[in-house]
C-alpha cells in the first residue's frame, strides 16, 4: 500500500531530525570557528537569485537548476552554490572594499538530482572565499585552511588531493589534437575511469611519444618528487607554467607544515569550467566521495564587472558528519515533573536552574506525560511526590 503523498518529499530533499541535527550544529561551529581565526567574515546571500546573472555564472549544469518565475515573469533560481552569489556581492555591495577580501559561509544549496542518483538535492556547504589575491600565497592558505578545518573537525585521516587546470589542459592541448578528443579524455578522468582513458588513448592512433606521455599521466600522484616528473612530459606553455606554480605552491605548503595531509594529483579534473588553475578535494579514509572541493577561479570575477583573482573552498556538512562518525552527544538534562496546581513552583524553579545555573531543563505536568522516558534526563525533580 502507498504513502499518502502528504508524507512524501520532493525528490533529493531529506528531513533532519534532532539529534543528528544537534550534531552538524556542533561541527558547524568547530568549522565557522576555525575560519573566524583565519580572518574571514561571514555573509549570507539571498536563497533565490537570477537566472541571467547568478544562474549562468554558476558551473551548474542547466538541468541541475531548480527555476522558477517571480511575479514579473523572471526567471530566478535556487542557489547551486555560493561562489558565484558571493562574486555578485563583492562585484556590487562591497566593490569599494580594499582587496584581497576574505568572506566565510555556511548555507544550503540546491542541485537537482536524477531519481537514480541517490544524492541530496539540498544540502549545507559551509565555505570560505579569498577575493583579490593571484599570488602561490592565497592558494596556500586556502589548502592550509582546509587541512586545519578538518583536522578540527575531528576527521582522523584524510588527505588533500591537489592538481592544476593548466597542467591537464595544456597536456592535453599539446599531445591530443581534436578538441573533442579531449573533452572525452577528461570526462574520463573527472569519472576515475582509468580503464577507459587508456583504451581511448589507444584508439586516437597519436604518435608514440604522445601516447606515452598520457599514459605517465596517470601516474603522477604522490609527493613533492613527481612534480619533476611532471615537468618531463610536457614541452613548453601552459603545462610548463603549471609545473612552475606547483614547484612554487609546495613551497608555500611546507611553510604552512601540511605536507604530510596533502598529496599531488595531477590526473585530476573537475566538472565545473570555471576553475582556471590550482584545485583540491579532500578526501577522508573509505570514503568515496569528496568532504570539501576548492580551487582557483580568475575568471569567474569579471563576468559582475570587476575582474580579479580568486581563490576558495566548500566542505558539504553531510559528508562531514559521515566522515566524523555517529559519537552521541550527551546533553545532562534535567526533568521537573508537577500537577497543575504546582505550575508556579514548577516553572519558577525551572527559570532559576535555567539562569543561575545555564542547565537544560524540562519541565513536564505528571499527568500528560503519556509514555515516560526518563534515561535521557540526568537529574528528576517530582514536585509531585512531595507532601505526598
């Protein structure tokens, strides 16, 4: 027999229910509190915004837009995610504000979902925007704060995978001649479809100096020391200036003492086109999906008409929470029970327990409580017992 629709959700959306909420509140926290001590400032943007400015500068593919039209007749859509809605705000309301800017979020944003998919359509990213900086330095940072935000966070073992835009791109650009060809290579990758990476290199028929160089590509994951092999597969341009800015970003990384929780992935791509250098995902242990993404966006800036460099990154607070494990959170509670001619008493002691003493206190008529459970409460008061 099936559900009355009243208890159905639109597809993708989830309720939270109050301990698990309780939980990602305290990780909400521990995150927003340790990016208040890297020196950003929070803001909050609008859930709805236009279609022909925040929905087309966004990476979201259009049919993973929840539209709709306003009354007059524009079409404006649920946020997909909350760095193009930030780059309309330092681009408009904060344009006189000395750069670099550095602005922190925590929100939810909407992408819709194929029914097979199994993803949230909704869900709670809290992030950090670095607006104005284009040097190694800015990226550092970003990665660094990454690290330091899951390290807080309580995540026990997880690595920050870093590549670079320019790297694929000018690789690609320098052995594979159609750009069709190289749209399909770097599906592949963004998919971690090795297999099929290989078997289509093979198909291309490139010349055999070509062909090796993007089989060496799927090797190069690991420390400081494939950067140079790195620098061996490409000739000269893009791919060699890419080289130059990790050789430079590692440095900077060193400096920040996070080597051991990053690692070079110089294979990696990403599905959102507005990245144009460094990116990073991390990633905790037996875990498959990504807990934060960031990168380098210089491009993304100019389309609010006030071009310059970014940096930043987003952790999804769903996958957060996975990766930090299901640790109940003790609250000590306190339980007053009374008759309705003990209101007074009752809720005068509960207001003093509550101010003079910052406890949780409930406080509950003996008679409507229909199906007591009282392992929750660490301290009982049962005005109802005295004098009895």
């Amino acid at each position: 027999m099936s559900r009355p629709l009243g208890f159905e959700k639109p597809l993708g959306m989830r309720d939270v229910l109050p301990d698990l909420l309780k939980k990602q509140r305290k990780l909400e926290d521990k995150v927003k509190q340790c990016m208040e001590q890297w020196g950003y400032a929070e803001i909050m943007t609008p859930t709805l915004e236009y279609y022909d400015t925040v929905g087309g500068a966004s990476a979201t593919i259009d049919n993973k837009l929840f539209k709709l039209l306003d009354r007059q007749g524009k079409t404006v859509v649920l946020r997909p995610d909350m760095t193009a809605p930030i780059a309309r705000v330092a681009s408009s309301l904060l344009k006189d504000e000395p750069l670099p800017l550095r602005l922190m979020y925590s929100a939810s944003v909407f992408r819709a979902q194929a029914k097979e998919a199994g993803r949230n359509a909704e869900f709670v990213q809290l992030g950090i925007e670095n607006i104005g900086s284009a040097s190694v330095d800015a990226d550092a940072e970003a990665i660094a704060l990454a690290v330091s935000v899951l390290k807080a966070a309580g995540v026990q073992t997880f690595k920050i995978a870093i590549g670079h835009v320019g790297f694929l791109e000018g690789l690609f650009e320098e052995t594979v001649p159609r750009k069709e060809d190289r749209d399909v290579l770097r599906e592949y990758l963004h998919c971690r479809n090795y297999v099929g990476f290989r078997q289509y290199v093979k198909e291309l028929k490139l010349p055999a100096e070509n062909e090796a160089r993007l089989r060496e590509l799927l090797k190069l994951r690991g420390g400081k020391e494939l950067i140079a092999r790195a620098e061996a597969i490409t000739v000269n341009g893009q791919a060699r200036r890419a080289v130059a800015n990790l050789y430079e970003l590692w440095e900077a990384l060193e400096a920040y003492q996070v080597t051991d929780s990053v690692i070079l992935d110089l294979n990696m791509s990403s599905n959102l086109d507005y990245y144009t250098g460094v990116l990073f995902e991390g990633y905790a242990a037996n875990q498959g999906f990504a807990l934060c993404t960031g990168g380098r966006y210089d491009s993304l800036m100019a389309q609010f008409g006030r071009p310059c460099p970014a940096t930043g990154f987003a952790v999804q607070m769903d996958r957060l929470l996975e990766a930090v494990g299901d640790t109940p959170i003790k609250v000590e509670k306190s339980l007053i029970l009374y008759r309705a001619s003990q209101r007074q008493e009752a809720l005068e002691l509960a207001r003093r327990l509550r101010i003079e003493e910052g406890k949780v206190v409930v406080a509950q008529r003996k008679d409507e409580w229909l199906a007591a459970d009282f392992s929750q409460y660490t301290d009982i008061i049962d005005l109802t017992k005295e004098g009895a």
